[in-house]
C-alpha cells in the first residue's frame, strides 16, 4: 500500500517526464523554407528539454545513462529507444499538425488524437501508427487512418481509403530515409 505523499510524487515526476518529452513537439512550427527564427526556437526547445525521438539529447533515452544512443542501423544501441529511430522521428514528424494523445517510443506506437481539418469542419481524423521493427525496414511502419463525419451533434464512423494510410506510411519511410542519410549511417 503507497501512502499519498509517494503517490503524489510519482505523479509529479510522471507529469513532468511527458511534460519534458511533449514540448518540442507541441511547438507550432510554420512550414516555409528559411524559417530561422522557428528552427533556431526548436533547437533550443531541444537542447532545453531533449527530445523523444532517440537522438543523442533526448530526454529520457540518452541522458539516463550511457549507451543508450543509437547505432548504425538506428535501432537504439544498448537499451533506449525499443524501436527504429528513424522510423519513429520521421513518424512524430510526418504527423506533426495532429495532435498527440499518446506515444510509446519503447512499444513504438504512437496514437492522435481527432483531427479536424479546416476545411472540412464536419469530417475529422485519427492516426495510429505502430513501428514494429528495429530495422529500417518498408515493412517496419503501420499506419491506421480513422475518420468520423459529424451527423447533427453525433459523429459516425465511415469507411477509409486504405491508400491513405499507404501515403502516410510512405511519406515516413521516404523522411526516415532521410534523415539516415542525414546522420551518415
């Protein structure tokens, strides 16, 4: 039985960890070519809080002790990041106008919450994305694509395109690519 100070330092340090970890990714970045200023406010989010995306700053998957950086194949060396790690920052970065509702960089899974485009205000998303190999592999990715159309004050389920999360699987591997060249791996 935990007496309720233990438990509410569990659940500060908790919260502070996923506060730590969401930070950089909660950052509204605009998407224009020379954007300094919002590249160079990301990098010192970085360096401030790490990142969870497995690089050598990350908070909690390389400050924690050594060999948890990554090895050539990305795949997170000696104990941290449970999956590729290119897969999973191109993931977090590909979907990065969604919110995230939950990210598990040791299971690999990474979960939206709705999303709704501008748009189409009666039509809203939700990815699930799933890494399931530490390799990076075409297969290594899974992407599951959600969609609800409102009907009055109800949403109702509809049916997908399974191209679309095709796309979306694709365009991580293409950036996961990247940014493996990127590192000189």
């Amino acid at each position: 039985m935990s007496s309720v100070p233990s438990r509410l330092l569990f659940a500060s340090l908790a919260v502070a960890a996923l506060a730590a970890c969401a930070a950089d990714d909660n950052v509204p970045v605009q998407r224009a070519e020379g954007n300094d200023a919002v590249l160079d406010y990301r990098d010192k989010l970085r360096a401030r809080y790490g990142t969870i995306s497995g690089n050598d700053d990350g908070f909690l998957l390389s400050n924690l002790g050594g060999g948890l950086g990554r090895d050539e194949e990305g795949t997170g060396g000696g104990g941290g990041i449970g999956v590729n790690s290119y897969l999973w920052r191109a993931s977090l970065e590909t979907i990065d106008f969604m919110p995230l509702a939950s990210a598990d960089p040791f299971g690999g899974v990474i979960l939206t919450d709705w999303y709704t485009p501008s748009e189409a205000p009666n039509e809203r998303f939700k990815l699930n994305v799933y890494i399931v190999d530490t390799r990076l592999r075409a297969d290594g990715v899974k992407v599951t694509v959600l969609r609800q159309m409102r009907d009055g004050s109800n949403w109702t389920n509809e049916p997908v395109d399974t191209a679309l999360g095709r796309d979306i699987e694709d365009k991580i591997l293409t950036r996961a690519r990247q940014l493996r060249i990127a590192s000189g791996s």
